[in-house]
C-alpha cells in the first residue's frame, strides 16, 4: 500500500549526450534516488542561453522518486551534470496506480 505522506513525483532534466543520459539513469537508479528513469529518445531543443538563441539534440531523463528524496536527487544530479545551468522540472503525479505508487516508494526507501 502506498504511503500517503511521501508522494510519487516526476524529476526532469536534460543532456546533450546518450551515454551521459544512460550512466545518470542508472546511477540513479542504484543509488535509489529514483524508482526508475526513463531515457528519451534523442530530441532537439531550443533556448536563450548568453543573449543568443541556441538549439542542441538532447535526451530527456524523467526520474520516477518520492517527494522527501527530490532535494538529494536534485544535488546528486547537479553534482554530476554537465550543463553550467541544468534543467530540474519536479512533476507532481495526481493519479496513478496504487500498486506502481508503492513501488516506487517502497524502491527508493532503502537509500
């Protein structure tokens, strides 16, 4: 059964490099900050970075975690990221499995 006081939550970031996006998913993974990332497919992304508009192939990381955990993803993530300025986007999850719900806090208590 699922715990109501630590909600699952979405964690999103991004990396211009497929084995980067791999090593920082599964790191992450068994360290048991997240339950389980996901990888996206390689996409293209544009922005202002330093009075310019830039664009960059990327991968897209979503970890699947829990509420208290976010604020050590978050640093381990950024201790290891490459960008100077990393995307970090927290998703709440307002519906889901009651099973996959226990699953992901029950994967990332043990850290």
């Amino acid at each position: 059964m699922a715990e109501p006081g630590n909600p699952v939550v979405l964690a999103q970031t991004t990396v211009d490099d497929e084995s980067t996006a791999y090593e920082l998913g599964r790191a992450a993974v068994e360290a048991r900050l997240a339950a389980g990332v996901d990888v996206e497919a390689r996409m293209t992304s544009f922005y202002w970075w330093q009075g310019k508009v830039r664009h960059e192939r990327e991968y897209r990381l979503t970890f699947k975690t829990v509420q208290d955990r976010v604020r050590a993803l978050e640093a381990w993530v950024h201790g290891r990221h490459p960008y100077e300025v990393p995307q970090w986007i927290v998703l709440p999850v307002s519906e889901a499995a009651e099973a996959y719900l226990a699953w992901a806090q029950a994967e990332t208590r043990g850290a």
